[in-house]
C-alpha cells in the first residue's frame, strides 16, 4: 500500500512502525453546581501545573539536544500555559458558565482556534497547531492519563502518530526514532521544522495512516517525496535502499556546502540570502551557511499578541536580528498584514476580497500612526548593523514615494529629537504586483534595489488565490508569463543599476535555480533549509550554461514544457541528485 502525504523532513527511512496510541480525551462539557466551582477551578490549575512542570523537565533533561534555538518553542509553550487568554478565560467560564475546566478550556481553545483560522499566513496558520498541543495536555492532565513518552523505545522504529507536539519530538530517542509519519501537521508546524533540524525524515498530512498502519508492519518513508509504503515487496525495497544509499551520501555532500561560497563554476559571485520569520529563526540561517537574511517578515511580531507592539519592543527585535547577522546585510519588510491576516488591532470592515483589499503597503499607508511606529524602531535599528528596509506590494511608484516620503519625515523627526539613527539605509521595493513588474524601470529609478516576491507574483499575474486548493493545480511558477516577468525585473534593475533579489518559494527550489541564473538573478532568498540544495546546483553551473538555458525556457510556450525541459536538464545535469523525483505533486492523504 502505497500513501501520500506532505514530504515535510528529507530523508529515506526502512524499518517497523510504531503506533503512538494516545488515548482521546473525551471532553465532557457538563455543568457543574455553583458548590463545586472552586473545586473546579483548583482541579483546572493543578492540571495547569503539572503541564508546565512536565514541559520544564523536558527541557531540563533534553537540554544538550535541543540546544538554545529549540528551547524557545518549549518556553513558547509554557508562555502559553500562563497566558491568561487561555488561563483566566477558561477559569472565567467555569465560573460564569458552571462548566467542568475540560468543556471550559474546550471553549477557549475553540476561540483561539476560530482566530488563527481567519489567518492567511501558512506558517502563522500553523501556530494554532501549538495551542491545540498545549491544550490537549491540559485535558490528558485533568483525565489523569498517563502522558506517553517517545523517551525509551527499545528498538529502531518508525513513529506512527495521529499528530506529534514538539515535546514529543524533542523527546524523541534519536537513537531509535528513525522517522516519523502523522495525520494531521503542515509544513511549517513546529514539530515539522524541529524534526527537519534533528534531521529525522518526517512525512505529515497523511489523514489516516494511524488507521492503516499497525505497530510491527514494515515500512518505507520517504521524507522528500511524502510517500509512506506499507509493506513493501522485495522490488520496491531495493529501488529504495539504493536511494537511501544516494540520498546519505548526497547528504554528507550538502552538509560541506554550508562552509563554501555561493559561487557559479566559473566564478560568479552570488548571494544566497534565507528568509526569517522571527529572531529565532536566525541560528537556521547561520548553521546552513546563508549570507545574511534577503526577508524579515515582520508580521509575526503582529500578529502573536492583541496590542500593537511598541517601538520599543521593535526595535528589540529588529537589533537582535541585524546584531546577530552583522556584518551581512538584513533586509526587514515593513507590515504586511491585511484583510483577514488582522486580529482586532485596528479598526477592519469586511472584505469580500482580501488579498486585493487593504493589504501590505496599502494598509500601512492608511493608518500612518502603525506605520511610523515601525519606520522609526527600523530607523533605529540600523545603526546596529547592516539594515535595508523594503516595502511590500508596490503596485506603482506613487505608493512608493509615499512610503518613502514618510521614512524621511521620520528620520527628520528622529534628529530633531536627537535619537540615534541610521542616515541612507537602502530603500527597496518588492515586485509581487504585475503592474510594478511592467513599470519596474520606473519603480527602479526611484529604489536602492529590488525584490521580487514569487508567492504574490504568481497569485497576482495568473489570478489563482495562493491559499484556495481548488485553484492550486494553476499555480505554475514556470509559467512563460512569470518567466517574461522575471526577466523583466532582471532587465529593469540592471538598466538602473540596482541590485534585483528574489524572496518568494521560487528562489528555494534547486530545480529552478540554473534557469533563475540565466535570468539574470545573483541574490536568491529562502528558507534557511534550501541554502545548501540549491548552493550545490548552482555552484556547479556556469553562468553561460544557465543562460543558454534561459534562453531555451523563453522559447517555450507552456508551463508543462518549461517544467518538463527544465526536469530533463537539470535530471542530466545532476543525475545523481535526488531532487527532482521528490518533485511529484502529489495529493496528500490518498492512497496511490
Ligand atoms: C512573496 O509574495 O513572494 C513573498 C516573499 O512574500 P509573502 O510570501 O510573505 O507574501
Ligand atoms: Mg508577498
């Protein structure tokens, strides 16, 4: 039996399952007499205790494992255990409603819920996954269940689970875990991004494996392609030894890289920049060898709270960022939230259409009071380092000047109060609107560089909604329309003698980066992970090569046949990489 899911940690795993079986909470939702409410409360808080005891002692006994970059996801979780949303508003409803704590916190938890769905950011979506894991301990507290451990398995398994929290995976034996495949999980869940550092193949959004599989059935998991297969016969277990041999020692290769240049074969210097979402996230840039941060979302800092955050707090943040990376460059995006990425900050009237709404730059520059809060704590925060700061969702050089108008008047403020500040900080658009990709000479004129935002780009120009599945099989990066834009961009920023990046997914993907190259593109941005894959393509390309290439791409009328050339170049090119089979776009949670 062969299933799908979403390949989520690279890697190639043979060997037994193990069911993690933890039994369901059944939360019971019943009133309670006024007499007992107290009681309620003390049953809810002693629940309360024991989780945040059981998680400081995870962090306690693994703390050489995890190391400082994952204890922050474990504090985040006992942050949660004290936030007094969760807290206080589960106490308030026992009291005021006389539930028991277990259907009180279920309620409160379907609020939180109900808030991160509105959410349009993936990776912001998926921070709900860790309040519902946070919860759930709670309730298996409050049922008195034992909380079962991946600590002391006896012999080399593959985890099988319904969902697995981050604790899980921090506790898992390394030794003895060697790959894990769940039901539920997205890409950039925690779990998933902690799992990809320990380096442990993971396989998430399988629907129903814990339904298929039992403890004992041999298996194959396959972390880059998502595929599990369960009991393999002796053809298929072969054809993936042999992968799993490639795949180590690819691998052992990339693990090299990190160290090296990002370079071409004939010696064309390049930057490969990662994107981050949080401070945090800049010890994944270090280890994987990226020159500096090409992105800085800065929404996170938005969104994780209800008020909006100060300019001190910001500028914290941001000086963090750009001591930590210094003496590369940090490129910071100003706000982009919008329709429903916004949670109660401001003042919000529906839209039917958010991601054509009051979005990004757009929003910024209707509540200027937000916008120069940020201007301010980035104006700041340069003088640590190496900052630019760049606006997302340009659509035409009028919201640019504006933009820019009000960091001058910023700055000006700033010197007359006599604030520390940085003069010139380079200045920079995002082009993610097919109308600034059309009159990027105009908007280069008037920037100190360019950056193009893939995820948009493509949303924007073939008109398919990034987060609606039904549209999904549209979203073709290699479409010749995307292709022409690029190389647009790549043409208008040479002509104004400015540099151009790319930050959207495109510029992680190996498969495409010998054509970005012959596109012009020298400075790549993406998740810290995909530096070293896609270093180790191109430092194997010439820059003449990758234009020939280009130049053949250009010529192609669909995205098929751009897709298909670029496979069968890249599959010769690099026939020992496994890469481009993990390339399937598979439907994740059937049966194949
Ligand atoms: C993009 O649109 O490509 C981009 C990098 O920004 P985001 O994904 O945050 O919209
Ligand atoms: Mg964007």
């Amino acid at each position: 039996m062969r299933l799908q899911g979403m390949g989520a940690s690279p890697g190639i795993v043979i060997g037994k399952a193990w069911l993690l079986n933890r039994e369901r909470v059944d939360v019971q939702t019943r009133t309670i007499p006024a007499e007992s409410v107290a009681s309620e409360i003390l049953r809810f808080d002693q629940a309360l205790a024991s989780s945040v005891e059981q998680l400081e002692t995870v962090k306690k006994q693994f703390s050489d494992r995890i190391g400082e970059s994952h204890s922050y996801i474990l504090d985040s979780h006992i942050l949660m255990l004290k936030d007094d949303m969760l807290t206080e508003g589960t106490r308030r409803v026992i009291r005021d409603e006389r539930i028991m704590a277990e259907g009180a916190l279920k309620k409160v938890l379907d609020k939180f819920i109900a808030i991160f769905n509105a959410i349009e950011d993936d990776y912001l979506k998926e921070r709900q996954a860790d309040v519902v894991h946070v919860a759930e301990r709670i309730l298996r507290n409050l049922a008195g269940h034992e909380q079962v451990t991946l600590a002391d398995l006896k012999e080399d398994v593959i985890v099988v689970a319904h969902d697995l929290t981050p604790a899980d995976t921090i506790q898992m034996d390394r030794q003895h875990v060697k790959g894990f495949a769940t039901d539920l999980g997205g890409k950039t869940s925690h779990t998933v991004i902690m799992a990809r550092s320990l380096e442990i193949p993971a396989v998430v959004g399988m629907r129903h494996i814990t339904a298929r599989v039992r403890t004992g059935d041999p298996l194959i998991l396959d972390g880059d392609s998502g595929i599990v297969i369960v009991h393999p016969d002796s053809q298929t277990f072969n054809r993936y030894l042999e992968k799993q041999r490639r795949f180590i020692y690819f691998e052992r290769e990339l693990h090299k890289l990190a160290l090296l240049p990002a370079e071409t074969k004939d010696g064309c210097k390049l930057r490969l920049s990662a994107n981050i979402e949080t401070p945090d996230d800049v010890c994944g840039v270090l280890e994987h060898g990226a020159d500096g941060v090409g992105l800085f979302r800065t929404e996170f800092l938005y969104l994780k709270r209800r008020e909006l955050p100060s300019e001190a707090e910001q500028l914290e943040a941001y000086k963090s960022v750009i001591e930590m990376v210094h003496p590369e460059p940090v490129t910071i995006r100003t706000l982009d939230l919008g329709g429903d990425k916004l949670i109660g900050h401001i003042p919000y009237s529906g839209e039917s259409n958010p991601s054509m709404g009051l979005r990004a730059i757009r929003l910024c520059l209707h509540h200027p009071k937000m916008f120069r809060t940020q201007l301010r704590a980035l104006a700041r925060a340069g003088v640590y380092g190496n900052l630019k700061i760049m606006f997302p969702m340009i659509s035409g050089l009028r919201e640019l000047r504006l933009a820019k108008e009000m960091f001058y008047r910023v700055c000006d403020e700033l010197r007359k109060e006599g604030v520390p500040f940085q003069e010139n900080i380079p200045l920079g658009s995002m082009i993610e609107v097919p109308s600034a990709a059309i009159v990027v000479d105009m908007i280069a004129a008037e920037s100190d560089f360019l950056s193009i935002g893939t995820n948009d780009l493509i949303q924007y120009a073939l008109a398919i909604d990034r987060v609606n599945e039904d549209v999904a099989y549209l979203y073709e990066p290699l479409h010749p329309a995307i292709m022409r834009m690029i190389r647009n961009v790549m043409t208008g920023a040479e002509a104004a003698d400015i540099p151009a990046a790319m930050c959207g997914e495109v510029a992680g993907e190996p498969l495409y980066a010998a054509a970005l190259l012959g596109l012009g593109l020298r400075d790549f941005s993406m998740n810290p992970v995909s530096v070293p894959r896609v270093k180790r393509v191109l430092r194997e390309v010439t820059v003449e090569e990758s234009k020939r290439l280009a130049r053949q791409i250009l010529q192609l009328s669909t995205a098929r046949e751009i897709e298909e050339y670029t496979k069968a170049y890249m599959r010769a090119r690099f026939p020992e990489a496994l890469m481009w089979e993990g390339a399937e776009n598979g439907n994740a949670g059937t049966e194949a």
